[in-house]
C-alpha cells in the first residue's frame, strides 16, 4: 500500500461523527474510523476565543483517497468550515498494512 494517513475531525454531536464513519466505510474511502472524546477544544472563531466539548474522528485511508474523503466530508459535516487534517503514517505493521488494502479494495 502507497502513503497510508491518518485523517482526523472533530464534531460537536457524536451522532454526525457515527453518521459520518457509516458513509465513508460504506464508499470504501476509510478502512476504520475511530471516535474519542469528548475532548474540550478551544480555538479562535468569528474575533472570539471558544471553547466546546467535541469527539473527535479519527480514520485510515491512503492518500490517493484523500481528496475524495475530504470532499465527502465536507459534504456531510455539520460545521461551517470542519477541521480536516491528514498525516503521513510513517510506519504500519505488515498484517493492518494487508488489511487496509483488502478493505479499501472492497
């Protein structure tokens, strides 16, 4: 498998954060979604600084997925501009290196 990232959300309703894992397994965009928190998150939003309780959404893709993933959730996601970041996984295990390529696959 080329370049595996992990990409992370974060949403303000768990609910969305599962809806959401539930489209992308489902279109094959993500092999697993993970979801943690609640987190407390501050952060500078319309000349005010705030502070939420999110979870946050954690998924394994490649990066040849990446823009249809991001796209997909920008579709999908309740926030007005969504966090959306991707870092290179540097080091995987060969048996989930094989697993990714088998879920991504189809």
């Amino acid at each position: 498998m080329k370049n595996p990232i992990l990409v992370s959300t974060s949403f303000e309703d768990r609910r969305d954060a599962e809806k959401l894992v539930a489209i992308l397994l489902k279109e094959r965009l993500i092999a697993c979604g993970q979801i943690a928190g609640p987190v407390t998150s501050s952060y500078w939003w319309k000349g005010s600084i705030t502070t939420s309780t999110e979870c946050i959404l954690s998924m394994k893709t490649t990066a040849a997925q990446y823009e249809r993933l991001e796209m997909a959730i920008r579709s999908n996601h309740p926030y007005e501009i969504p966090e959306i970041v991707a870092v290179p996984i540097t080091s995987i295990s060969d048996d989930y290196r094989v697993w990714m390529e088998q879920e991504l696959a189809g």
